[in-house]
C-alpha cells in the first residue's frame, strides 16, 4: 500500500509516499480502507521537530490520527465492526495518512448516514479539540465567549460548540470569512492591532467572560487584559502563557473517545454542526496539502483522500 512517510525531522520536503507493507490488525482492531484523513497543524510541528520533548518520532514515521474508511479485514476478539462496515474515528499510530490504517475497535464509530467521507475524516482532532475547548470555558447562556482563529479547523466548531451553549460568541478572523461566521450566529471582528478595542466594542458594553485560543500568539494575555479569569480561558498553543497565568490547556487529549467522535459525527450529519472542508488533495499530493495548511488562511479543514 502507499502511505507517508518521513525519515529525519525537517520542512515539507521531506514528506515522501512510498510503498509499505500493509498491515495486519491484532486482537480487537479492524483493518480500514482510508476513504479520507484530515491533517493537522500539529503533525507540522512533530514534523519539523518541535515537539521532540513531548512527542518524539521514530523514524521512519508515518503521520496522521483522523480517518474515515470501509473495514476491509478484523482481528479476532473485534466487538461492533464487521467487514464492509464505513466508519470513522482515530489512531494513535500516526499512519492514517495511507490506503490502509490499523485502528483498535474502540476507537471507531459507524458513519451516519448522509455524513461525507470528507468530514467524516476530519472530525477527530479538530472536533475534539473543539469540544473539550468548550467544555475547559463552560459557556452559559447570557454570557460571552471570544474565539480566537474563529474559521479555522478548531475554531470553527468551537464557536459552533459554543453557541449550543446559548452564548454570545464573539470570533475573531479575517474579513473573508466574516460571513461564514455572522451566519453561524457568531459576532465577526478583525484580528490584528486594537483587537481588544474591537471585542469590547462588539461585546456591546458586556464582560467578557470566557476566551478560547485556538491561535497562540499573545492571545490568552489579551484575555486577561480583558478581564476573563485564568480558569475560563482554554488556549491549545500557548502553554508557557498558560502556565503563566493559570489558564486552562485542554485539547484533543481531553476529550478522546469514540463517544465524543461519534456526537460530533451525529450533529454533523444531522446538519446541526458546520464542518467546513477548506480543500481535498489525492494522497500523492501531501506537500501540496501541506504548504496550503501553512499558509495558515484555510477556512475549515484540509483534506487527504487516498
């Protein structure tokens, strides 16, 4: 089968598809026929070697949690899947970034009907981050909550997650997506200098009581310059100002399980959760898929379809 693979820390290109052995599932996983797998802006920093420390390598590695597929094969003691099953959920491998991917039974849940193969693939980090995110703040009605890379992979449903809560959301992004986001209920403004003069404005005289970071850089101290206490600001790059300031760091970690992939998933189909797909790329396309990630203006998320 082809997958990604890299052989030494470094920039995009060192990404290279090759061809493997495919794998065989053990006792209680399921071989699945990857029909799509979202990428992340963290795979970019193990990538490069920025997180050595907390998440070493093994060279070569492969890359990639999220997945979507048709189970083609199951080990023995496998519980809810059989073969020709669609389902979606996560590895912990980093090897659904390929034709075929190993995952433990307990990680997947079945595809609801009339949920595409491209956002069933890209539900797990960026959805889970999300919902624990939410959850680290506990938005209550009547109260507001600012989203920093409010259109982005995380924020996106962030703000979504956060607006179920009865909220007032108040997300911050660039102009071309203030649309997107005045539509999903969400009360648009411009990143960038005076930001915190815009949000106090938009917040119409009200306190800011929660902050969710999905950005870094210099967010969760303008959070506690608008007056937010450390314990209702989540942030999931920013974790020297975190430890700083006493705020919270929940992320995908939080909140992984097949339970939350799969609410999210029924929200989803149901049409009650926007998941934007900001672009599809063949998996032989990776770099390309990549560079388009970094670039950082993505609304939504980046797909790879083997």
């Amino acid at each position: 089968m082809k997958a990604v693979r890299f052989h030494a820390y470094g920039g995009i290109d060192v990404l290279r598809v090759e061809e493997v052995e495919r794998p065989v599932p053990g006792p209680g996983q399921v071989l699945v026929e990857v029909r799509a797998a979202g990428i992340q802006p963290g795979e970019v920093m193990i990538r490069e070697g920025a997180r050595h420390g907390r998440w070493p390598a093994a060279f070569p590695s492969g890359q990639g949690s999220d997945l979507a597929g048709v189970v083609v094969a199951a080990g023995p003691e496998v519980r809810g899947f059989a073969v020709g099953d669609e389902v979606l959920g996560f590895t912990h491998d980093r090897a659904s970034h390929a034709e075929y991917v190993v995952a433990e039974d307990v990680h997947l849940v079945t595809r609801p009907e009339g949920l595409s193969w491209e956002v069933a693939g890209s539900l797990y980090v960026a959805g889970t981050t999300a919902y624990a995110s939410v959850f680290a703040v506990d938005p209550r009605p009547e109260e507001t909550v600012v989203v920093s890379g409010a259109a982005g992979g995380v924020g996106a449903l962030a703000v979504q997650l956060a607006r179920r809560r009865g909220a007032t959301v108040v997300g911050l992004a660039s102009e071309a997506n203030h649309a997107w986001l005045a539509a999903h209920g969400v009360v648009p403004v411009v990143y960038g200098e005076g930001a915190a003069d815009r949000i106090r404005k938009a917040a119409d005289g009200k306190h800011v009581d929660a902050f969710i970071d999905t950005f870094g850089d210099g967010y969760v101290d303008m959070a506690v310059d608008l007056g937010v206490r450390p314990e209702r600001i989540n942030t999931v790059r920013d974790w020297r100002a975190a430890a700083r300031v006493g705020a919270r760091t929940y992320g995908e970690g939080s909140a992984a399980a097949a339970v939350v992939v799969g609410e999210l998933a029924r929200l989803a189909a149901r049409g009650d959760l926007d998941v934007p797909i900001a672009r599809v790329y063949p998996l032989e396309q990776v770099r390309e898929a990549f560079r388009d990630l970094e670039r950082g203006h993505a609304q939504g998320k980046i797909v790879l379809r083997p």
